[in-house]
C-alpha cells in the first residue's frame, strides 16, 4: 500500500512538475508581446513628439517668408510712388526728341565717335536736315563747335555744302604770296563779323602779300628758325632731303607755301576756323588744309614725314597728357631720322624743365637746336607771369 501511494504520490509529482514548465514558457512569450507592444508605443510617441517639436520652427519659417514677402511688396510700392512722383514732377518738361533719322542710318554705316555722342544736343542738330537738298549754312554754328570737342571725323550728311561763289576760281592767285581775293571765302552773314581780309588783324596770319611774306626767311632773334636753316639743318643732320611735312596748327599754311617755292616739298597744315576762315585761306593759296582738332590722331602714315612742326597752337594750355599724347603722334608720323620742330612753345618758366622739356627729352631725340627767350608780356592780361618760349628741332633716332 506504501508503494502504491508512494508510486501515485510520485505520479502526481511527477505530473504537477510539467505543468508548471509549460505555464512559464507562455509566461514568457506574453512578456515578449508586452515588451513589443510597449516598444511599438514608445516608438509612436517618439516620432510622435519628434514632430510636435519640429512642427512650430517650419511654421515659424513660413511666417518669416510671408513677412519678407510683405516687407518687398511695400518697398516695390514706395519705389513706383517715387517714379510715379517724379515723372508727374518731370511731366511739365517736353521729352527729349527722337534722334534724326539720317543720324541713325550713318550711325550703323560707320558707328558715330563717343566724343560725337558726349554732344546729343549739337549732334541732334548738325544731323537734322533735308537730305538731298542744300545743306544748311551751319559751319561755325555747329561743325566748328563739334569739332573743337572732339567730334572728328563729323558724320557725313548727304547734302550740298554751300561753297564760295563760282567766279572766285578765276580769281585765286597762282603765287602763294600774293593777295587773297575776298571773294575765294564764304564769310559769315551775321552783322559785325569780317567780310574781308582786311577786316582781320595781320598777325592772324592773312595779309600773305607783306606780312607772311617775311616768316621763315629772316630770323629776328634765336627763337626764329628760318626755312633755308631747316634745310640746311636737315642736309647737316643726315636726315636727308625735305620731301613730306606736317604742319600742326600752321594757320593759313605759310611753311607749307615757303617750303613748296623753296625745296618742292608736300606739306600739309593742320588748322581749325577759330573766328577766321583759315582752311579756305589755305586752300586758296593752293596748299593742302586739313580741318582736324589737335586732340586728334594725325591723318597720316606711320613713318611717313620728314618733318613735323608744332606752331604757336601747341602749347601749355593743353593738357599735359594730352600734349605727351601729340609728341608720340608725331613720333608715329615720322621716319626714322626726321626732324620734330617745336616752334616758339610757351609755358610758365617754372614748368619748363620739370614738366614740358622732361617730356621731349622722353622721346630719346638728338637735340639739334634748343633755345629758350622771355615771352613778351605786353598785354596787360599778361603781366606778372613769368612766360617763356622754347624753340627746338630734334631728331628720331635712324634705329
């Protein structure tokens, strides 16, 4: 009986052992589940709360967007009520008239200098005519004014220039120094202007029969540089003959004429009309004009003059730069072995080394003459400045 109950006791032992194992196995898996169902709700609430922290900054961008957007938007309305205020201030003005239409059909044949369009005004006017009919009557009114501004070559026009009258051609002289007839000049219509030669001052350089018969053949002190010395000079110098000059500012072209009877050389004179028809002068003393300003390129080949002169018109009331700019022009222009002549420059004597004579001796030139004298002060604008002149011929280097 013992081991009977021994053995059911051991039985049912045995029994209540399984039991338990099967019961902590379950256990464990719905703590599993537990754990993940939590897991699951921890993540939920993280991301959750991720996005309840990230959410008020991109809202707070977007306001931020708007109000920049709003802050344009009233600056774009304070600049059109400035233009709006502006052109009603503006509106009592005419507005500029359209550019001539000759204007714009050269401007695209051969584009206008910047020099010419710095002078809308004057340019506006010069171009407004009549195409194919006479042109008007606007020489000193307009071109001379242009030119003097830089504004060269002018636009061409297609127009029919007024010229001295047709009759005057019989009466130009054949000799140089003979007297201009007034008829081979279109002198100026307005009350009080010249209408003859006479009518101007000699020392203008118009009274070719007397006065300017006498320049370049006899000097009246150092300072002269007479033609049949420049020759011989240039024999002396090896610079070989006088062929081909320049004449910078040569007036009415008395070198140009001196130079013809006395070697048979081909000068050509600089000039502009200021208060004078000197181009016209020139050309009926039957020597070549060219209207051109000096602030301009010289019309003429590289290395292709035996001589350049600069008469009175150059001097110190050009600018500095401007005028280092001319004497490398006329480097430009002369052969190698031809003559620069620096015809009776005038300049404070303070600013005669250290500015003008250190340029000219920038140039690298022999130095064949150089003579300085007192400039005559007998205006009474011109007391008390101390002025001198400097005349000097100077060779370009052969190499």
């Amino acid at each position: 009986m013992r081991k009977t109950g021994v053995t059911s006791a051991g039985t049912a032992a045995g029994a209540g052992a399984g039991r338990p194992c099967g019961g902590g196995l379950s256990v464990r898996l719905n703590v599993l589940l537990l754990l993940s169902v939590v897991a699951t709700n921890l993540v939920s609430l993280y991301h959750l709360s991720l996005r309840a922290a990230t959410a008020p900054p991109l809202l707070q961008q977007q306001q931020h967007q708007q109000q920049d957007e709003v802050a344009l938007i009233r600056q774009l309305d304070a600049i059109r009520a400035g233009v709006s205020q502006l052109s009603h201030l503006r509106s009592s003005s005419p507005p500029p008239p359209p550019p001539p239409p000759e204007l714009l059909l050269y401007s695209r044949l051969a584009p206008v200098a910047s020099a010419c369009s710095a002078h809308p005004d004057l340019l506006h006017r010069y171009m407004s005519y009549t195409p194919f009919s006479s042109c008007p009557d606007d020489a000193l009114s307009l071109a001379e004014p242009l030119l003097l501004r830089g504004c060269h070559p002018l636009p061409r026009r297609r127009c029919f220039s007024p010229t001295a009258p047709a009759s005057a051609s019989k009466l130009l002289p054949t000799d140089p120094f003979s007297p201009l007839p007034d008829a081979a000049v279109r002198w100026p219509k307005e009350d009080g202007k010249c209408k003859s030669f006479s009518c101007l001052p000699p020392s203008l350089g118009f009274d070719v029969a007397r006065t300017e018969a006498a320049r370049f053949l006899r000097a009246r002190d150092a300072l002269d540089l007479t033609a049949p010395q420049l020759l011989r000079l240039a024999s002396l110098s090896r610079a070989g003959p006088i062929r081909l000059g320049l004449d910078v500012g040569g007036g009415t072209g008395t070198l140009a004429a001196r130079l013809k009877r006395l070697a048979n050389a081909t000068v050509v004179t600089t000039t502009m009309d200021l208060g004078a028809p000197y181009s016209e002068a020139a050309a009926a003393r039957g020597v070549v004009p060219l209207h051109a300003p000096l602030q301009q390129r010289f019309p003429v080949g590289d290395g292709t003059m035996d001589v350049v002169r600069a008469g009175h018109a150059v001097n110190r009331w050009i600018p500095v730069a401007a005028l280092e700019f001319l004497w490398y022009d006329a480097d430009r222009a002369l052969r190698p072995g031809g003559l620069l002549w620096v015809d009776h420059f005038w300049c404070r004597r303070s600013d005669l080394e250290g500015v003008y004579a250190a340029m000219l001796r920038r140039l690298g030139y022999k130095t064949i003459k150089w003579a300085v004298g007192d400039k005559s002060v007998a205006a009474a604008g011109n007391r008390g400045k101390d002025e001198v002149y400097l005349t000097a011929l100077l060779q370009k280097p052969f190499s």
